[in-house]
C-alpha cells in the first residue's frame, strides 16, 4: 500500500501532514510533480519529477497505482481513473472521493468549465482553511487505521 500525492498543487500544509504521517506509520508516501520537489529525509517519502505538460503527472500516478493505494489530489478526472483503477482518492480540503460519488463531481467540473468558457467568472477555490485540514487528517488517519488492520488481519 501507497501514497501518491499530485504534488503540483497540493498544499504545503498537506504534504507536511503527510510527512508526519509516513514516518509515524511507516507508509511510502510519493510525491508526483513536473517540477523539483525537496522533500525530508525518509526512507518513507520520496518524490518523482515528470516532464512538463498537459496531465503528465497525473498519466504516472494512473500508470503505477496499484489496487488499494491511496492518491491526494484536487483533480477529479484523476480521482475518478483512480477510483476505476481501484484506488482510493482524497482531496487535499479532506473529501475522500467514492464511485458513488465521482460522476456528479465529475458532472459538476464540466458545468463548471462551460461557464468558464462562456466568459462566466466563477471564481477560484478559497484557501486551505482549518476545518479543512482537519477532516483531511481524520480521513487519512481512518484510511491508514483501516490498511493496518487489514495488515495484521493477514499475519
């Protein structure tokens, strides 16, 4: 079991959460960006950097995805190859994505974007706020206490 995290636009906030949470856990937490990233020191986190462009990070987080991993991302259409691979995705403001879920999400995105097209302003998201970062913890913590008990279920 994994973590992938669609590094270019997750928070900082986030990733530190994350950090935490890899060393505390033991869990391989990757990074996935098409810029540098420095990341700490840990045999539990790592960073991969991708070649500029459209969704390319995103293609390598699909590409290696195993059944069961968990991806951090504010990209639905990721969330959703995600989902349809078998993983599970969580939005860094703490809404973890389902299949029962995704496809209004995604229904929603592309409202969204024919408004934008259309010249509507629809405005940015806010910034990362303390509820959000707080239900993202509560919902990382439960997937982690989940993949442990099934862990040592098997042994």
């Amino acid at each position: 079991m994994q973590i992938w995290v669609d590094a270019d636009s997750c928070p900082k906030v986030i990733k530190e959460i994350l950090f935490r949470a890899a060393d505390r856990t033991a869990v391989q937490v990757t990074l996935v960006a098409n810029r540098l990233l420095h990341v700490p020191a840990s045999p539990y986190i790592s960073a991969i950097q991708v070649a500029d462009g459209f969704d390319v990070a995103d293609s390598e987080i699909v590409k290696r995805l195993e059944v069961g991993d968990l991806v951090i991302t504010a990209d639905i259409p990721l969330a959703a190859e995600v989902i349809e691979k078998g993983g599970h995705a969580l939005d860094p403001r703490g809404e973890m994505h389902s299949a029962d879920t995704i496809q209004a999400k995604l229904t929603m995105r592309d409202f969204m974007e024919t408004l934008r097209a259309s010249g509507v302003e629809t405005g940015g998201p806010s910034a990362i706020n303390l509820r959000d970062r707080q239900l993202f913890a509560k919902h990382l913590d439960h997937y982690l206490l989940t993949i442990a008990k099934q862990n040592n279920e098997k042994e």
